[in-house]
C-alpha cells in the first residue's frame, strides 16, 4: 500500500495516510476540504557507471573487446586496448622512432 500526502486547507495542515489505491477517491471525495500533494519519486540505486557494486568478468571482457577496436579512445585508456605486452611494446617503439625521424 502507497503512502499519500494531504494538505487540510482549514487546519492548514499537512499529514500521510497509509491507503489502498482504490480508495484514494472516495477519501478524497468524503473530505472535500482536503488535497493531496503529489510528491516526487525517489529513485535509489547503484545503475549508473562508475558507482555501486563492481562490474562482473563478463561486461569487462566485452569492455575490453570494445576497446581493443577503438585503440585511440577514452575506453581504451580505461580498459586497456587488449593488446599484448609485445604489442604494445612494439607500438611504444615504432611510435618513437616516428617522433624521431621528423
């Protein structure tokens, strides 16, 4: 059952009632003097990146995978390119001696 906010515009007064749905409007029509106040919801949880629980083997694998496409990207660099050590010793070297021939 719902919690319902109410606002009684004579007591100027606002309180909860604990109610089923299905008599929200009969309640509302027995107390004409009183309006109910529509409240944001509160979301809570940990679904967005980066907060909340770690990400399982399975999601950082196609995360690596994805970035070992896109070798130039921010995922990349926060991934990991999916690149062995050889490789990327040899790019660090080719990339190197490219700077120096310039």
């Amino acid at each position: 059952m719902p919690t319902y906010t109410f606002y009684d515009e004579v007591k100027d007064y606002q309180y909860e009632e604990f109610m089923f749905i299905s008599k929200l409007d009969e309640y509302k029509k027995n107390n004409p003097n009183v309006r109910q106040i529509y409240t944001p919801i509160a979301i809570v949880g940990d679904h967005l990146m980066g907060v909340g629980p770690k990400t399982d083997g399975g999601f950082n694998d196609n995360m690596k995978r994805i970035a070992s496409a896109h070798p130039g990207s921010p995922l990349a660099d926060r991934y990991g390119s999916g690149a062995s050590n050889a490789q990327i010793k040899t790019r660090n070297i080719v990339d190197k001696q490219r700077k120096n021939n310039k």
